[in-house]
C-alpha cells in the first residue's frame, strides 16, 4: 500500500476518530496508519493478513483507544466470543466508548444474555442518547425481558431519531 492519505483515511475510519488526516500528529501517525492498512487487508477480504496486521498492531499498542473495538468489529462473525472480549477490552481502555457498549448489548441480544445486554444498552443510551442504534437495542433488550413499558418508549426515541430507519 502505497498511498500513505489513503491509508490515514482507512486507519481513522476504522479507529473512529473525528478527525481529518491533514490534523493526524506525528505521534499518531505510525498506529493509524497500520490501522489503516489492517482496514485495507479487510477491504481487500485477506482475512489471515487483515488478523496478523491488527494483532501486530494490538501487541505494539496494547492500551491505544480503538484498537480492541477494530478487532473486535473484525471477529464479530466468526469469533463472537473472542470480539466480546475484545469490546469488553475496549471499555476497559475508552470507558465512554459508546459503539462498543452498541456492540455488545446486541452481541447479547443475540445470544439471549438479556441481563447482561441491558447493562451495556443503558450505559449506550447514557453515553449517545441521539444515537438510534442504542435505543432499538435498549428497547429490543427490554422487549425479550417483558417489559414492554420501557421497550416502547426506547423504540419511540428510536423512531424520532431515525424515521426512515427499518430497524427503528
């Protein structure tokens, strides 16, 4: 990969950061862009690059923000249980990390681990309350427990906040 702009694009994408690569700062540079090239492998669907480039990435910056969710968003098909600890990791290290709260309250929706699920929806909810995403899951958490109060009035949050939206 030789286009650097490029590959600082896919490496604050996939870290989620709010910011544009003409404000990445010489320190960061080395870690967005494997991020970067790490996306690119998964662009690319070379699975077995894609994990050996974010492992690396992983061992050289254990603590950097984003990364456990990156890794986690990438084993999330055919690893479920590893990505949980990996989204578990990244609250760990970015305690307001909402899209990891997202990902596993329906990581447990899924798996019928509605206690559990509820935890991280509400958190969700509390960190991005314009967030969609976070409401259906809360509301759909609350449905499977029987509580169709609290469900419907996440869903209605969630359909004022994205109408068009299907899931919402």
């Amino acid at each position: 990969f030789a286009d650097v702009e490029l590959l600082d694009a896919f490496g604050i994408a996939a870290l989620r950061m709010e910011k544009l690569p003409s404000d990445i700062s010489a320190a960061q540079a080395a870690v967005i862009r494997q991020a970067g090239r790490g996306q690119a492998l998964i662009a690319l669907q070379d699975r077995v690059a894609a994990d050996t480039e974010i492992k690396d990435l992983l061992a050289r910056y254990p603590n950097e923000p984003g990364l456990h969710y990156l890794y986690g968003v990438f084993l999330l098909k055919e690893d479920p249980p590893r990505a949980v600890g990996e989204f578990r990791r990244e609250i760990e290290i970015s305690p307001s990390h909402a899209a990891a709260h997202i990902q596993l309250a329906l990581e447990f929706l899924r798996v019928a681990d509605y206690d559990q699920g509820l935890k991280y929806a509400k958190e969700a909810v509390a960190l991005v309350p314009e967030d969609f995403v976070a409401h259906v899951a809360y509301g759909r958490l609350w449905l499977q427990l029987g509580k169709t109060e609290p469900a419907i009035a996440q869903l209605r949050t969630a359909v004022k906040l994205a109408p068009g939206s299907p899931d919402a």
